[in-house]
C-alpha cells in the first residue's frame, strides 16, 4: 500500500509562514524587555493568587444552626439559645483553663441588641493557591514582609457582614456587608489583629455601632494596647475612630449582686451541681447582664426549676454534643440564678462557707461575699455597673 503523501494547500502555507514570521518578529520587538517581562511574571508569582474560600478560618452564620430559641416564662427578660457545639466550644470544655470562653469565637460573634433581636458577625478569608515567601521571611517576626504577603487575617479577609436576626420572626431582618472601599484602604492595620474576637461595640462619643478588632498579643508590647476599632454606618466600616471606652464582651470585674465567676462555680458545687459544662461571665457590651453556658449532656436534672423559666429546654437533658445559651437580663442576683439548678423552692445553700482565694475568706451568703470583696483591705474591689446607655442596643443599627 502507498504512502500517501500530505498536501498543504497553498492558503495553509501562507497562514503558517505568517504565524512564523510573526512570532520571530514578536521576539525581536520584546527581546529588549525580556528581563521586565519576567520580572512582572515572577511579581504575579510572588503574590497570592486566590482560588476559593478558606472555609477552615472563615466564619459563616449560625442562624440555621439553632435548634431551640425560647423566651424565659418568667418575668426577667432572656433568652435561652439551643445549638449544635462548635470545634471552638468543645475545646474550651475539654480545658476550661485556657479562658477561651472569653473569645467571641467561642460566642459565635453574636451579641444580643435588644428583647428580641441578635447581631452575628460573619468573616470571609480567601484561601492562598500560591505564596511565594521572599529570601529571610520569617512568620510572625517580618512586619514587612507580612504587610507584603498578606499571611494573616487582615490582608486575606474579603468579607465582614452583618445580621440581624429577630427570635419573634424566627428569620434574618438585616444583612450587610461592612467591607467598604474605606476600610480596604486601611485594612494593613488589621494585619495583626485577632479575628476571634472581632465584637460588636457602642462609640460613646459618636454614639453610634463600632467594630471592635484586639491586636494578637504577640504583635503588641502590652495588653493595654489599644484595639483596632472603627465605626459603622451606611456604607460599611468608615474611617473613623470610634473612641470608645474600651471593654471586653465577657468580663471579670465585680458587678453589683452577682459573684465572680470562680465563686459562682464554688457556689455550684456546694449545692452539688456538675460544673464541667458550665460557663459564666458578666456582660460588659451588649444587652445581657451575664451570659451562661452549659453542655446540654451537663444540664441539671428534671426537677430543677430550669425547666420552669425554659419548659422546652427539658427534652434535651443528657443529649451530647449541643450547648444551651443563656442570654440572662432582670435576674436579681447569683443567688437566684444558682436556684435554677435546684428543685422548685429549694433554696441555695453555703453550707459552711465558700472560700474566696482572693481574700482568704469562707462567706456563708451573698452579702458577707459583698462585704468581703469592698472591705479587703489592699485587695479592696470596686463593684462596677454598667449603664444601659453605654451598651449595644438595637436603634445603633439603624445606620441612621
């Protein structure tokens, strides 16, 4: 059989010694700036290019998430929340030491503004496909350098929103995207910034919604340093400071009828309570006087008077892996709510005495433990309130 030969028609001919002679005259036009191209070829590769979402350190709502949203039946004005544990929640169970409660993070960023309205922050990082690292970078040492390559949560954040969710409704009233082309001019100054625990805050100069971001303790020469904090209006995050008085969410200080954390736990235990899944802070920010936390699996037993304030909470006695939060505003005082771990008029007991390591004092009732922190001497500890009108509340986010 022959071979049969190829024929190029004489058309074919033309357009490839046209493509050929164009490629060597496109060398010959470029080969002066071969060193420019690949210059900027290797700038392109220096760079992050993204390619999707970096689901691991984003942060998305949790709205969908809640099984439960019921009202206390009593006549203090909280709010009980019922959700599957997050990877932050279960760590901070499994040590409590470690203080995490007190990230936002762990409170999902959200904060109660009202009876019957919450305020989530959601975050968005892109996920880096290629870094390229210049010759003597060092991570978390070369300020440059991460200004430069965008490493950590300011320079690779795309997306900060806002929602609001009304529990009467049961939905999302509000949803806002706070990344403004303001803030990306100047979000180098997030760059150290601690992602969780971005929180929500009231300028009490301006008067008006602030977004607070703390600086990681690594970037900082003390923790008094002041924390990234700008405010919000209708066209996102602005350029002006907030200059408020700057609080933590969670909080240690003394507040006026209610017992420090450790000795509320102290106080717990006393009356036989298992404590492992239970967290209580005081509310400095946002509506709440104190926010409680407790593993579902932890939840005290069916006659507790709980059940009374929260009747729907009942049937999740014992499930693992949710936790139930309490966003308690009215309560009188630690007493009362130690008494919702009790059976119905049970009341709480001291026994004899709960030491107080602080001041090296057994106190057998709520006003020897007042009257032994205001008159401890070198220890003494003002009790501290905080005014309504310094708090979030629900007219802020009307960006008016």
């Amino acid at each position: 059989m022959k071979k049969q030969k190829l024929k190029i028609s004489t058309q074919s001919k033309v357009v490839i010694i046209t493509i050929v002679l164009a490629v060597i005259l496109l060398c010959n036009v470029l080969a002066p700036h071969k060193e420019y191209i690949a210059g900027q070829i290797l700038f392109a590769k220096d760079k992050l290019i993204y390619v999707k979402t970096d689901e691991e350190h984003s942060f998305k709502p949790t709205w969908n998430k809640m099984e439960l949203v019921e009202k206390s039946a009593t006549s203090d004005d909280s709010v009980c929340i019922v959700s599957d544990m997050t990877k932050e929640q279960k760590n901070v169970f499994k040590n409590q030491k470690g203080k995490r409660e007190n990230d936002m993070l762990f409170y999902e960023h959200m904060q109660r503004i009202s009876s019957n309205k919450f305020a989530q922050i959601s975050y968005t990082y892109k996920k880096p496909f290629v870094f390229a690292k210049p010759e003597g970078y060092e991570k978390e040492k070369d300020i440059e350098a991460c200004d430069d390559y965008a490493e950590n949560f300011g320079g690779r954040l795309t997306s900060i929103k806002l929602q609001i969710y009304d529990t009467d409704k049961k939905k999302v009233v509000s949803d806002k995207e706070l990344m403004s082309d303001k803030f990306k001019e100047e979000r180098y100054a997030m760059l150290y910034g601690f992602a969780g625990r971005i929180e929500l805050s009231k300028s009490l100069k301006r008067n008006k919604l602030s977004i607070r971001i703390p600086f990681r303790a690594e970037y900082v020469a003390d923790d008094k340093t002041n924390p990234f904090e700008r405010t919000i209006g209708e066209k996102g995050i602005t350029d002006n400071m907030a200059y408020s008085v700057y609080r933590n969410c969670c909080s240690v200080e003394t507040r006026k009828n209610w017992m420090d954390s450790d000795t509320f736990i102290k106080l717990l235990k006393k009356n036989e309570i298992d404590t492992n899944g239970v967290i209580y802070v005081y509310n400095d920010v946002d509506y709440n006087d104190v926010n409680l936390m407790i593993k579902t699996e932890c939840l005290p037993k069916e006659d507790a008077y709980l059940y009374k304030v929260y009747p729907k909470l009942k049937k999740y006695i014992g499930k693992k892996g949710k936790i139930a939060k309490f966003y308690l505003k009215g309560l009188q005082n630690s007493d009362e709510l130690a008494s919702y771990f009790l059976p119905e008029g049970q009341k709480v007991s001291y026994g004899d005495g709960i030491e107080i390591e602080l001041y090296s004092n057994n106190v057998k009732s709520l006003e020897e433990y007042f009257d032994s922190i205001t008159h401890g001497g070198k220890f003494r500890n003002e009790i501290t309130e905080i005014a309504d009108n310094e708090r979030l509340s629900a007219d802020l986010f009307d960006f008016k």
